[in-house]
C-alpha cells in the first residue's frame, strides 16, 4: 500500500481518517459485497434497515453523509424528495454515480463529514449508514454538531452500524491505552488496512445521543444497530 505517498498529498489529514479513506477507495469496486452475504439474519436485518429508510425518508430532503457506493441511497431514491448524497472517496462516489439514479432527486458530491459547513443548504432528514463507527471518539461531537447544522429543527435522522461480531469483518484491535478500537482488513489487491472501528451498545449510543434530541429510538439487532432521533 502507497500510503507514504497519500500523506505526503495530505500532510494535515490524521493518520486514523486517512486510513479509513485510503480503504474506502480501494475497497470501492466489490465494497457491496458484504451486502449480500448467505445469511438469513443479516438478510432480514438489512431488510428492517431499507424498511426505516423507506419510512423515515419519505417526501423528505435528505442529506446522507458518507453515502458510499450508494447501495442505501438506492433505497432513498425510491421515496425522498431531494437527496444531497456525501462521501470523501472519489471510486466510491463514481460507484454510486453509476447506479444511474434520476439526477432530478439526486445530487452526489465529495464532502468530508468533518467539514459540512462547505454545504450551503438545509435538509430536513439526515441519514448515515455504516458511517458512526468510523468516527474517532474524540470527533464525535465535531460530527455531529456539524450534521445537525445542516438540518434544520425536528428533522429525523437515521444511523445504522454494525454490532461487533467475533470471526467477522477482520481481527479486532483494542488496546486499553486508547479509547478507539480498530479492525484489520485485507483487501483483494493484497493490501492490509488498520482501519478505526468502533462498536456500540445502547446505553453507550444513549449517551452520546441524549444531549442532541429529546426523542430517540434505538435497536440492536444480531448484525447492526440502528438509532432514529428527532433533532432539537
Ligand atoms: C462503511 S462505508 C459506508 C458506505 C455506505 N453508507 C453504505 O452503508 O454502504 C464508509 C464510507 O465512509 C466514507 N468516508 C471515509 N472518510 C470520510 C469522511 N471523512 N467524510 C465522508 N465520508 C468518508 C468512505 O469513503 C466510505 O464510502
């Protein structure tokens, strides 16, 4: 893996956000793979997920961070009224490009989710999947503070991630010394990526979740975890 070269291209980009960034482009091309895996469970939990967007996001306009190669916007364009669909990776953005959605309702574009400001406008429901547990502890509140201003008062917002499974998704990586734990990849190229990766339960999401709304709803499944709250 090139990564002295992509921190020589950006020099002030953490070494954690760069990881995860460098994965995601490289990962971009069979990134859905992992959608579509041969088990019952995690079929019908993927179901219970597409259910809530179908629900949340009707009529809305939405604006989905870290959208990926699109594989829930697909699901978005079905019922949202406008959809602003986010992500740092350029393969996974052409990805997602290339899934031919109306451009009437869809606009893709390359915005880091640390860095919202950069959107002028206002929506009225957000939406981040498989996105929070790649978020360092310490930027947490960055993130969020960010996304909710760019949503204006009593929009729902969606989350959904994954529960830590043994045995699935890489080695995991926790050292007591840091408050982050990290999952190591392999990627069909050949290349291993220590990617931050940090797993949920509700009372922790509860925690993080409560200075932000007064009304939330959290589910932990087998495979995922989802939160739906209402911005103050
Ligand atoms: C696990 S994927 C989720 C993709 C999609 N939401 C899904 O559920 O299939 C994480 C995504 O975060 C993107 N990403 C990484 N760093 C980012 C950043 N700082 N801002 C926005 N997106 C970022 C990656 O490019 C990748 O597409």
């Amino acid at each position: 893996m090139n990564s002295t070269k992509n921190r020589e291209n950006s020099p002030n980009l953490p070494v954690n956000e760069l990881a995860v960034r460098e994965y995601y482009n490289r990962h971009a091309c069979d990134y859905e793979d992992k959608f579509h895996r041969d088990d019952p469970v995690r079929q019908r939990e993927q179901e219970d997920i597409a259910d809530n967007i179908k629900e949340i996001f009707r009529e809305r306009r939405v604006l989905e961070i870290a959208c990926g190669s699109g594989f829930w916007t697909a699901e978005l364009v079905k019922i949202a009224d406008k959809i602003l669909a986010t992500d740092t990776s350029p393969e996974m953005l052409k990805e997602a490009r290339q899934k031919g959605f109306p451009r009437s309702v869809i606009e893709f574009r390359q915005v880091d989710a640390y860095q919202l400001d950069a959107i002028p406008e206002k929506f009225d429901a957000g939406l981040a999947a498989f996105w929070f547990s790649h978020v360092p502890k310490v930027k947490i509140k960055q993130f969020l503070s960010g996304f909710h201003d760019r949503l204006t008062a009593n929009s729902p917002v969606f989350m959904v991630d994954n529960v830590y499974i043994p045995g699935i998704g890489g080695e995991l990586i926790a050292e007591k010394s840091d408050e982050n734990s990290y999952k190591l990849r392999h990627l069909l190229d050949g290349t291993e990526h220590k990617i931050l990766k940090n797993y949920y339960d509700a009372e922790a999401l509860r925690h993080i979740f409560a200075p932000w709304t007064d009304k939330m709803d959290i589910h932990i499944g087998e495979c995922f975890w989802h939160i739906k709250y209402i911005t103050r």
